[in-house]
C-alpha cells in the first residue's frame, strides 16, 4: 500500500519542448526534480477530468535512463490520479507503435502517453534523453498545449507521488494499491507487446501475400539496419519471420540503451554499414550490390530507402508514394487520396505530382505535430519531411517501418505479372523524372553556433530578404509563416526561404532538436526539367552554375560569423 506525498520544488527555466519533444543531455535530466518538475507540469496544463481515471500509455526506445523516467513517470502517474497505465513491455515501443496504441484505446478513456525517445540523437549517459507527451488522438500535443506545458513548468512548486521505494515490473502486469485518505484505490499496470499491435495493424494495411511474391524472386535481394534502435524488433518479426528475409541481411536489431555507440540516424553520413552494402558512394562497381536497402532511426519513426548505389531523397520518396498511391493498399483503404502535405524545407517534387492528380498539397512547418490538424479534419491522406520522415493518417506520427512497406508494396505491384528483369528503385526513380523532372536536394548542418553567432546569421538573413529579390528575375524571398486552416493558430518565424522563379530554393533554419548550442540548418533544392540531366551526382549539381552553398554563405555570411569554413554535416 502506498500514500501519495507532495514534494516542494523550483522550477528549471529550460524545459521547452522543441520540434519534437523535450531533448536534453541524461546529465541535464538527472539534476534533482528534473523529469518530476516536467511530468508533473504536463499534468497541471490538463483539467483533471482529462487525467483523472483514465488510461495513461508509456514507452519508450530503450535509451539509457528511460528505466528511471518510466519508474518515475508510474508513480506520479497514479499520484495525479490516472485510472490506468498500459506499459510498453519492458518500456520498449516504438514512436509509431505508441502512437497507435494511444489511439486503439476505447474512445473518451485514454488520457495520452509519455515516450521517452530523443529519436535520432545519440543515446547513452553523456548522450541525449527525451520526453514526448501525446495527447489522445496518437499525435504530438500541438504548439499551444506545448506553450503551456512550457509556462507550468516555469511556475511549479510541488510535485505529487507515490511515496515508495518500489520498483514496478516492466515485464508482467501488476496492481498498486493507493491509500488516499483511508479508502484503497487499486490501479492497474497493463504490459502491451513491443511488436504484437503494431505487426497485426501493419497485415492490415498492406497486402502481405503479394510483397511475398517480391521477395520468392531469386533477383530481389533486401537489406535492413536497425541501428540498434527499436525498429530491430519490428524489422526481425515483419521481414525475417514473414517474408522470410535471411537473418545475415538483417543487421543490428537488437536494441541497446547506447545504439552500440552509433548516431541511429538513418542519412548518408550514420548509416555507414548500409552505404557501404548498398555502395551508394560508388566506391566498387564490380560488387553485386542489394537491390533495396533500408533503416529507421532509433524510435523507428524515421526511414531510409536505398536503391543499389543510388539514396532516394526522401523528398523524392513522398514524391514516388503519392506518384504510385493507387498501388499501395494503405493508402487507398478509405478511397483515393485526400490531399498530401509537405514541411516546409521538403523539396517541390511531391506538389508536381499533386498538381498532375488535381490533389491539394499543403506546406507546414517543421516538425510532425503541425500534420496532426490536417491529419485529424480529413484533409491529408499522406504526409512527409526531407529529415526521412513519411507517414499517413493510420496514425499521427511518422512511420519507418511503413514506409518501408509501401515501398515494397509499389515494388511488388510493378513486378507483379514481371517474367523479366527487376523492375527495381531505380526504374521507377528513373521514370518519375522523366515525367515530373527531377529536385536535386541536400543540406549542410553547421552545428554548435554559440547565441550571438545564431543572432548574427538570423539578422544577416532578414536583411537579405529585400536584396534577394532583386538579384534576378522572378526572384521571391521570405520568412515562413503558417497559418494552420484547421485550428487558424499562426506559427510565425519557421525559416527563410529564397526562391527562384523555377521553384529551385535555399532555405534556412535554426533546428528545435538539438541538445546543445545552436544548429543552422541550410536545404538545398535544385530543379531540371525532365529534358535537362536527370542522372547527375547530387553534390555536383548544387554547386554547378549558380553554386548555391557558395551564395548560402554569402547570404548568411556564417562562416565569418561563426569562424567556420565548411558545414558540420552533409545529407
Ligand atoms: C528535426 C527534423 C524535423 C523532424 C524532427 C524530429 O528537427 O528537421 O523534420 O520532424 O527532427 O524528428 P529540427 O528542428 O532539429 O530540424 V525525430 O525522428 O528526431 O522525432
Ligand atoms: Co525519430
């Protein structure tokens, strides 16, 4: 039997949540009241009609620390008065998978669900931790319960809690008595699968018999990267125990709390294993190279898709989904396409294909929650970012592993009566250009600018809006602002965007992620026509005629701002 105790505090004056989440180093959480202080102030911006009895979900990526905000987060759970919690087993759910257990809770029952992932970021106890709270439809609480949650943590000054020692089984379901006040109130500790929901959810949408037919082709070789993150799991249960891929092309799938010291980021520079199987680099022509190859990042909410020696941007991903929706079982479970929506920084090329099939295509800000409005008022079927980021409205985050299935499925579908050669990713890509024409895309990361530096670059660039427009015909300049139709709520400062009367841009923005310092993020995006080169090298292309990170450093002027004379990393 456990009391509840009120715990007196102070606040920290840092904990807002970013694009996606509260991320911080472990050595930030582990200051005293640090995880209390923020679960408690979730609490406190909801009435507690909302909390009071009902479902509370928890999960996680298993990142180190995460055992200690789960034990934490039970006991001020239940402190607060939740009816309920169902526990990811062993604290270990994907981002997606949360999502969807949010929203198969019965309707008006579940309060929402903490997930404790700093996805992409590093993990381990001089790495990154994080904390996402989701609120009952699956998604990300929106800016303006973000704001709040932000201003109740600047006010707190006591917690509630369990007043025990006891640590609560993470494998096998268990009670907690509370004594409030003299009467017993019993709370349950349901323990959900990892996989079991998420893999049946996924037989659903997809049509698994026919990917089958794909992978019994002697000439389809598959590959997959688990990063160490918690995609493994989902990867070993859907590739290896249903379409029966060979283990040795299934690699770190075992999740572990430090990703085995790697960066589970899905891009060209910490996939290394897989650019290297896959030879996007085109360092040995002579090798037989897979003929998909694919990651997720470490809460598996991110995806990469390779072809053999060739990345598909993932600009270029949503753009070849929507292009070939109709063969996507998914997709077209409630009929044909509503809409489709891009973030802001995501290259042209889905609008080209919206434009063809007389679909509206939306552009938001950066960032999953900002999908969620269109997502929820029926407006959008499919959704995406350049950060490897693609999902739908099967649930309200983005989804590795489903993007990874829709491209097997458009793989599937194309073969399907193929006696023949493969018709493989880079037909498909090859075929895309040709009709839409191509955006070459990719971004330089100049990391770790200190305030004033970030204060200089942004002021440069403000100033620059007028003189770009000037530079040459047709020229258009602005910073982004978003106007969410749904709810009407204004997000105004989302980055600067100088664009060229073909559509070809460079954009900037400060990344809302990061743990320390401040991140400039630099989008290049540059457009042929379908008669122009469609087959050149990524890199060459930006710099060839007018070389757009040679005027990107001119019209930020960071490397003098920031002593710097290149970016941190290229994607
Ligand atoms: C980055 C990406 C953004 C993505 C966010 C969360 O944000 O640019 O597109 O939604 O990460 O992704 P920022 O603010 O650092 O640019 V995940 O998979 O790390 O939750
Ligand atoms: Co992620």
């Amino acid at each position: 039997m456990s009391k509840i105790k009120e715990v007196q505090t102070k606040p920290y004056t840092d904990q807002k949540m970013g694009t996606s989440g509260l991320r911080k180093k472990v050595k930030v959480y582990q200051q005293e009241n640090y995880i209390e202080n923020f679960i408690q102030s979730v609490f406190d911006s909801y009435k507690p009609e909302d909390y009071k009895g009902k479902t509370l979900i928890i999960a996680g990526d298993g990142r180190f620390y995460n055992d200690v905000a789960i034990q934490l987060t039970i006991k001020i759970g239940v402190a607060n008065g939740v009816g309920k919690i169902v526990l990811a087993e062993n604290g270990l759910m994907s981002t997606p998978a949360a999502s969807l257990l949010i929203r198969s809770q019965p309707k008006g029952e579940c309060y929402g669900g903490f997930i404790f992932t700093a996805s992409h970021n590093p993990g381990g106890p001089n790495e990154d931790m994080g904390i996402k709270f989701n609120g009952d439809n699956g998604a990300a609480i929106p800016e303006g319960k973000n704001n709040e949650v932000f201003e109740a943590t600047k006010k707190i000054t006591r917690y509630l809690i369990l007043d025990t020692e006891e640590k609560f089984p993470m494998d096998k379901p268990s009670e907690i008595k509370v004594d409030e006040n003299g009467t017993v109130r019993t709370v349950k500790i349901e323990i959900e699968s990892t996989t079991k929901r998420y893999v049946e959810e996924m037989q659903k949408l997809f049509d698994f018999d026919l990917i089958k037919t794909l992978f019994k082709r002697d000439d389809f070789t598959f590959v997959f990267d688990g990063l160490n993150g918690i995609s493994g799991p989902y990867g070993l249960e859907i590739f290896h125990n249903i379409f029966g891929v060979p283990m040795e092309n299934l690699d770190k799938c075992k999740p572990l709390p430090d990703f085995g010291g790697l960066h589970p980021d899905p891009n060209l520079v910490h996939a290394k294993d897989l650019d290297v199987k896959m030879d996007v680099f085109k360092k040995d022509l002579s090798k037989k190279v897979p003929d998909m190859g694919c990651a997720c990042d470490g809460d598996a909410d991110r995806n990469i898709i390779f072809g053999p020696r060739m990345l598909v941007s993932p600009s270029d991903s949503l753009a070849a989904i929507t292009n070939n929706a109709e063969l996507i079982k998914s997709l077209m479970r409630n009929g044909p396409l509503k809409g489709v929506a891009r973030s802001m920084p995501t290259s042209g090329a889905v609008d080209r294909v919206a434009k063809k099939k007389g679909l509206k295509c939306y552009e938001v800000p950066t960032g999953w929650k900002f999908f969620g409005n269109l997502l929820d008022d029926g407006r959008i079927s499919l959704c995406g970012e350049e950060s490897f980021g693609t999902g739908s409205d099967h649930i309200r985050e983005k989804d590795g592993v489903w993007a990874i299935l829709c491209w097997l499925s458009i793989l599937a579908q194309k073969n399907k009566d193929n006696k023949g050669k493969l018709i493989g990713i880079p037909e498909i890509m090859e075929e895309h250009w040709k009709c839409y024409g191509r955006d070459y895309y990719c971004r330089y990361d100049y990391e770790d600018l200190n305030n004033e530096q970030a204060a200089k670059v942004k002021e440069n660039l403000t100033k620059n809006i007028e003189t770009w427009k000037t530079m040459k015909e047709g020229n258009e300049a602005c910073i982004f602002e978003y106007n969410d139709p749904v709810d009407h709520s204004v997000s105004k400062n989302q980055g600067w965007i100088f664009k060229y009367k073909d559509g070809s841009r460079i954009i900037f923005r400060f990344s809302g992620t990061s743990s320390a310092g401040a991140t400039v993020r630099i989008y290049f995006e540059k457009h042929v026509e379908p008669d122009g080169d469609l087959l050149a090298d990524v890199a060459d292309v930006v710099k060839a005629g007018e070389n757009f990170p040679e005027l990107a450093v001119k019209l930020s002027d960071i490397h003098n701002v920031a002593g710097r004379t290149g970016p941190t990393v290229i994607t």
